[in-house]
C-alpha cells in the first residue's frame, strides 16, 4: 500500500508541473496562438446571429452606406489620436476604449464577430481583433470569413443607418496583455532575439525601415476577391520564404500600427509561434530612435 501511494503521489505531482507549464502559468508564457480567436463563416453567422455582437471595422461613412444588421460601428479612425509627440495612430487608453464597448453592450465575455474588407480601411478588422485581446477580451473572437464582400455577394440582409435595438450599456472590465504589443525601448533591447516584419508598401521600405527588418506587405497576408487572411500553410510558407523560422517571437510593424495588425491576426490564426504588434509604427520609432519610450 505505500509503495502504491508513493507512485501516485510522484505521479500527481509530475501531472500538476506538467499542466502548469502547458497552461502558462509556469515559467514559460503562454503561447500567442492560446488567446480564443478563429473564423467563422457567413453562412454560420447568419443563421446564428442572435448569438454574436457584430463589430464593422471599416470606416464609419461605410458602415452607414450598408452593414450587416445591428453590426456596431469601431473605425480605428475614431479609436485612435494624435499623442503628445505627434505622433498619429495612437490608441486611445484601455479605459476609454473599455468605457465605448461598454457603451455598444461589449464586455470581456460577449461573443463578438469582426468584419472589414481588408481594404478602405487597411485591414482593420485585424486591428479591432488584437485590440480586443490587447485589453483582455476573454470571450471568442471570429474573424468573418470573406467579409462584408462575401456577406453581400451571399445576398444576406444589410442594413442602413443605426439600426441597433434595445442596446443596454455593460461595463468592460479591461486587463492588458502586455505580450500582444512592444514598444520602441523594448524592440531596442530585443532586436536580436525576434524577427522584425515591415508591412508598409514598397515605397515606404525604400525611403526608411528600422534596421534590421525584413520586408513583407500587409497585401500578402491575404488572398481572393474576398480577400481572406491566408490559411496556415500559406502563412508558414511566407514566412519561410523570407528566411524566417519559428525560433525566436515576431514583431509586426507598419507606420501606426494597423495593416500590421492584420498580419499580426494572420499570424495568429495560423497558429504559429509568439508574435506581437508595434502600435507606435514607423512614427513612435522615428521619435523615440535615440532614446528608450
């Protein structure tokens, strides 16, 4: 009988290391492709919108021209600003975005749905999504499949206008997770231990990067008219193609923070190692370039 409970204690003990270390509470952070974010298709959504709160990332004058009924308006246009150091694309604090999810019927546990065009607004619905993991959002987060386009071309219902119903105020309770997001010091004293991604157009590589970079457009991290984040394989081949392994955690960047959030969500859902979004962009860099931020 001892030598039985010896072996199962030895036993509890390896299997209580062993969920701490794949859980992320252990030494080792949880990896980024841990946080609850995926597709969903129009069809699914569709016959389960009652289910979702719906967020039209494209700018506010396209929302109003047409959505996806009772969809809530989130343009970054009118979630970031200007800073201190004039530097653009900022986004605004983690209690003033919690304050207008809240005031939309947001909190940390709704179910939301992301949807854009990965154009006019230069694929903002992957801004919207690591927005929300940014500040902690603990409920699934689905990236509409084929967007706005493929929900029209399906000849779903849109709507015009505020077409909200009965939309009743929560409160957001915001948690940042810091290892979605770097800033310039950070990148500074990392530069070695992370791939550095430029997805800004080929015109603004040629005119300046952060030493260092690697250049690979926004546009390549999707595809189709409906233009659809790549699947896994063709992430991991594109990166590959760029002499990039999944050895050491990657930095996505661009000039304030946005087309290089989508390529931070293709990542994401490709499912690949730790990678992150300079916000600051190409702008916070060129301020801060001779001094910690």
């Amino acid at each position: 009988m001892a030598l039985i409970t010896q072996y199962w204690k030895k036993h509890i003990v390896f299997l209580t290391i062993a969920f701490f270390i794949y859980s992320g509470f252990g030494l080792s952070p949880a990896p980024s492709y841990a946080y609850d974010i995926s597709f969903i298709n129009t069809d699914a959504l569709h016959r389960s919108a009652a289910s979702w709160i719906v967020i039209d990332a494209r700018p506010k004058n396209r929302w109003e021209k047409g959505h996806i009924p009772q969809a809530r308006s989130f343009g970054w246009e009118d979630y970031t600003k200007i800073d201190e150091n004039n530097i653009s694309h900022r986004i605004l604090s983690p209690e003033k975005l919690a304050n207008f999810l809240g005031e939309m019927g947001i909190d940390e546990n709704t179910q939301v749905v992301v949807y854009g065009d990965a154009d006019t607004s230069w694929g903002a619905e992957g801004w919207v999504c690591w927005m929300l993991t940014w500040l902690g959002h603990k409920g699934p987060i689905r990236l509409l499949n084929g967007g706005i386009q493929q929900w029209t071309d399906l000849n779903y219902p849109v709507a015009k206008g505020d077409d909200r119903l009965n939309v009743v105020p929560v409160k957001y309770l915001s948690k940042v997770r810091k290892d979605v997001s770097i800033n310039t010091g950070e990148i500074k004293n990392s530069i070695s231990e992370i791939y550095l991604i430029d997805t800004r157009s080929t015109f603004e590589w040629i005119k300046g990067h952060i030493p260092g970079a690697i250049h690979i457009s926004w546009k390549k991290f999707y595809n189709g008219d409906f233009r659809t984040p790549l699947e896994a394989h063709e992430v991991k081949k594109l990166l590959a193609s760029h002499g990039i392994k999944q050895d050491k955690p990657v930095v996505y960047y661009c000039s304030g923070g946005i087309r290089s959030a989508y390529a931070w969500l293709a990542h994401q859902l490709a499912g690949m190692q730790k990678a992150m979004n300079y916000e600051g962009g190409m702008a916070a860099w060129k301020h801060y370039s001779s001094k910690q931020e």
